[in-house]
C-alpha cells in the first residue's frame, strides 16, 4: 500500500465507492458542460458509422453497432456504448475484440543503418508500428556538422540531415504497408516530405501512406524546448502541414497533440487533459483561420498521452479527455462528421516512473502502465524498456518491452469487451472529477485568451513546475513510495549489459553530408532555397517548394535557416 490515497491531482481517493459518488450513470451530461463546449450536439450527429470496419488502428474508421433490442442511449450520454459519441466508452464499437490497438516500439539512435536494423529486428519480433526517435541536431533544425550538433549528433535518436539519410532509414520496410509514427515538432514538416519522397521512390502513391508526425508545437514552449521559430510563425507551418496533407496525404495523421511531455515535465494527470486539450483547440482555431473546414481536417487529428503509475486515475484520465473532446468538436466548433469528435490517441508508459535502482522493477511498473492505457482505450503504446533511465534500450529491453504488450494483448483477456471496467463506482466517479477540473484549467486558459497566450505569459510552464516540484517533495518525504528508491531498496545489484553508441559516429555522419552536398546539383538546390524564402514571405504553403528543395538533396539544416532568416527565433519571457 502507498502512504498517500490521494492523486498527484489532488483528488482523494475514497475507502469505498457506491450510489453517493455515482459516476454519469445519475446525471444528465458532464459537468459545467457549457462552460467550455457550447450547445449540446443534434440527435443526428451521434456514433461513427462508416463501411470500413471496426478497428482500433488511429487510420482507420468505426464501423455502425449492430442491432439490439433494446434502443440505443440518448445522444451525447456520458456512458453511451462504445463507438457512440461522446466516446467516453471507446471510439470503436468492438475495440480491441475486433482489433488489437497498434504496437509502436520508439526507436532511433546513432545512424540510420544501425535505426533500420533495430526497425527491422522489432517488425520481426511482431511490432506493427514504427515510431521514429530523432536525435536533438534533427529537431532543432541544424545539420550533422553544424557547430550546436557537436556531440550531440545520433545520441537520444537517429540523425537525418537530408533524404538519403531517410532513404536509408526506411531501406527494405514497405511504406504501403507499415505505418509510421515521428515524434518531430518544429522540423516535422521537413521529416514528412522526406517520408513522402522515400515512399515515392519505392513506388508508393500519397494516399497509401498511413502514420502520423507529432507536429504539436505548441507543447515545446512549456515542456521541452526544442523550438525555433516564434509561436505564430510556428503555428502557420503546423497549418501549412495540415493542408498540405488535406491535398496530398488523406491518411495521414496531421499532428499528434501531445500531453506526454507535459507529464513528464511534471504536471499532474488533470493538468495533462486540460493543457492538452486546450493545446488543440489552439491548433483547431488556428487552422479554421487558415481558410480550413473543420470536419476536413478534424478527423486526423490525434493526441498522445502518458501513462503514470496510478492505475485507477489514469484509466478514468483517458475516458475523461475522450468525453471533453467530443464535447468541445461538437459544441464549440460545430463538427458534424463524428469522426472529428474522436480523440484518437497514442500512450506512452511512464519515462519518468522508471528507476535507476533495481531497474528490474521497471518491467512491473510498465506493465502495469500499459495494462491501464489497454483499458483507458489506447489506439496504439509504445511501452518503455526497463534499462531507460540508464541508457538506451538493449535489444533484449526493447524485446521484453513488446512482449509485455503482446502478452496483454494476446493473453489475458481484458481485450475480449470494451471498456471492461466501464460502470465501476470508482472509475466513474474518478472520470467525472477529472473531467470537471480539466474543464476548470481550460475556462481559465479560456480567460488569458487561449493557450497561446498562456504559453507566451509563462502561465503554464509555471503550472507544470509547481506541480513538478509538489511531486517531489513527496518522494523525498516518502510520502509516495517508489520501491527500490525510498522503500526496499540497499540490495547489491547485479551489472546490466547497456547499450554503447559508435564512438565515431558524429565524424561518420558529416562525412556522409559532406559527400551528399558534393554530389547535388549546387544550382538546383540555391533556386529551391530561394524559392521557399519568397513562400515564407508571401504567405503561401511551405510544405510545396519545401518539398522540392528536399527532393534536389537540400538538408535539413539549410531549410531550416530559410525560415529562420524570414521568421527569426524564439527567445523565451526571463519571468
């Protein structure tokens, strides 16, 4: 047992749950409703149905619930079936019994030879998803043999300074087939059209490509720091990437609005929903200010989570963001096609949560993270390796890591209904009190004028630091347990075999790009890179003469800098 019954979020868990603390099952909608959302949604506007089949793949669609005999639950219910809005059950009606959600292993570090080994070695191993790692020089926006790059280049992920980088990357792995996912932000834009030019090369049409780019920049300014440009100029490239992908790209996943990072800055389960949530509303906003159709570009929207180690509060944490998304679309924005409704998400077991100490232990911790993500209703998890707050994963981390999801998956029988905890006195109860404080921080970012304005007064980073250092004083106090680290720990450790990156890696690398920018047509790529400048300039799309500087072997680096001689670069508020 803890020490504490009370969440990071401050909620009080109760000794026992029952008809006092009913859940949604005794009320009419969630609270404070029309605070944040607006009208409730016409009876016509409820539950996905579309030909394609059920599944819990973020690519695909739901398909219609079969008949019962008994009538359906009134439209916008808190407990409505799985695959009816407001999806606080599960976007899909038969979740995981019809399909499993997608495996995505994070993977990437030193060169793209040595990434497409472990890529190919984790497809084997029965991963269905890739999810790419970049190395810091790559998301910020600067090449291999650029000063800032020195020892930095390959180390926390893979190094792409141009498309043969990318080429070599995804050598051997079918991109009609595969599904990929990018954690990139500020150079996402970049990183897709590359993608999408190595899928060309290998013959695959646009509309067959399938993933997702994290593209949530937003979340960079509060949490992680690997921006460059200012945020409004951001904000156009991420808008730019949506119509880009509206025009070329139909299935692919145009931002990953992330709350993961969030988490593990610090802030708390509820402050994760509403930053989050308030997060894409900024982007929804600005993009229906861009000229674009709500339910053109609502439906590829998806989101990215973290999972923590309190079980209860994080299965009710996803139900309750499903529901005030759902709200939000329908009410605030007026969507009509529930497919815009959904929040579509993928998790991430805790990278914080795992110890340095007894880091066999981190396998149970991950364990139990994913099983809870598996019944908060994930559409795809990617589960950490128990060697991470260490080094990078060893491929034995990384195998044990897709067991555990393959071993939830495969055998232990929660996939066999949706929401199998659906109706629980605690869960509910846990999931309405999210929802209402979550609604609480988005009406007060609301009130600062969005969350833009919140990120640019320094209002939310200090949110997430507050709550970061309120979290550690209760592991310094043991006031929370970590097993190991403040409780059961002392016992003598056995050494870990770790994995060690290529001493030579940076010179092999700027030798690579070296070779790359003498072997390019030098006019070619200045006439791309002028062109883009004059895109920057008038306001047009980015991503179109972006791409073609790309496909002429401009790096990564000398795009970038286009946009920075037009944009300039951040420099954060000193409050």
């Amino acid at each position: 047992m803890t020490q504490q019954h009370r969440t990071d979020s401050g909620i009080e868990i109760q000794p026992v749950y029952g008809p006092d603390s009913a859940g949604p099952q005794d009320k009419e909608g969630p609270p404070d409703s029309e605070t944040y959302a607006g009208s409730p949604p016409a009876a016509d506007e409820a539950g996905p149905h579309d030909k394609k089949g059920p599944t819990a793949d973020p690519e695909a669609a739901a398909a219609p619930p079969p008949a019962t005999g008994s009538p359906p639950p009134a439209v916008g219910s808190p407990l409505a079936r799985p695959g009816e809005a407001p999806f606080t059950r599960g976007i899909y009606r038969g979740m995981y019994r019809d399909r499993l959600w997608t495996m995505r292993q994070y993977a990437g570090f030193g060169s793209a030879e040595a990434t497409n080994a472990r890529f190919r070695y984790l497809l084997e191993a029965g991963q269905t998803g890739l999810s790419v790692a970049f190395d810091l020089p790559t998301q910020m926006g600067y090449d291999s043999d650029h000063p800032k790059a020195v020892a930095e280049a390959g180390r926390v992920g893979v190094a792409i300074d141009s498309l043969a980088d990318m080429e070599t990357l995804l050598d051997g792995i079918p991109l009609d087939e595969v599904s990929t996912s990018m954690t990139i932000n500020s150079t996402a834009a970049i990183l897709l059209l590359l993608y999408e030019l190595v899928a060309e090369k290998q013959g695959v049409p646009p509309g067959k490509i399938t993933g997702t780019t994290q593209n949530d920049i937003l979340k960079e300014y509060t949490a992680r720091g690997t921006y460059i440009y200012p945020p409004k100029a951001s904000m156009r490239v991420v808008t730019d990437l949506f119509a880009y992908c509206g025009e070329r790209l139909p299935r692919w996943n145009t931002i990953s609005i992330s709350g993961y990072h969030m988490r593990e800055a610090g802030c708390n389960a509820v402050q994760e929903v509403a930053f989050t949530l308030a997060d894409g509303i900024a982007y929804v906003e600005a993009a229906i200010e861009a000229g674009l159709a709500i339910d053109d570009f609502g439906p590829r929207l998806s989101f990215f989570f973290a999972c923590h180690m309190n079980f209860l509060e994080e299965v009710a944490k996803f139900r309750a963001a499903r529901r005030l998304w759902a709200a939000i679309m329908s009410r605030r924005f007026n969507a009509k096609d529930p497919k815009s409704m959904m929040l579509r998400f993928h998790t991430q077991t805790g990278g914080a949560t795992l110890t340095a100490q007894q880091p066999e232990n981190n396998i149970v911790r991950t364990t139990l993270e994913a099983l809870a993500s598996v019944m908060g209703g994930t559409q795809s998890l990617h589960t950490n390796s128990y060697d991470e707050a260490l080094a990078l994963p060893s491929e034995k981390a990384a195998r044990v890591a897709l067991r555990t999801q393959q071993i939830i998956g495969y055998e232990s029988g929660v996939t066999d209904t949706a929401d199998p905890l659906g109706g629980s006195w605690a869960i509910e109860s846990l999931t309405d009190e999210i929802e209402r404080r979550a609604a609480e921080y988005i009406e007060r970012i609301d009130a600062m004028g969005g969350a833009v304005e919140a990120i640019e007064a320094g209002w939310m980073k200090g949110e997430i630091e507050d709550s970061a250092y309120r979290i550690a004083q209760t592991m310094e106090t043991a006031e929370r347990t970590v097993i190991g680290v403040n409780k059961f720990g002392g016992a003598e450790e056995e050494p870990m075999e770790l994995y060690e990156l290529d001493p030579e890696l940076q010179q092999n690398q700027v030798q690579r790009l070296t070779k790359i920018r003498s072997k390019r047509d030098g006019a070619d790529v200045d006439a791309s890179l002028k062109a883009l400048e004059e895109s920057a300039r008038s306001g047009d799309n980015l991503l179109y003469p972006m791409r073609e500087a790309l496909a002429a072997y401009a790096t990564l680096g000398e795009v970038s800098d286009v946009l920075r001689s037009v944009f300039g670069e951040y420099e954060p508020s000193s409050l």
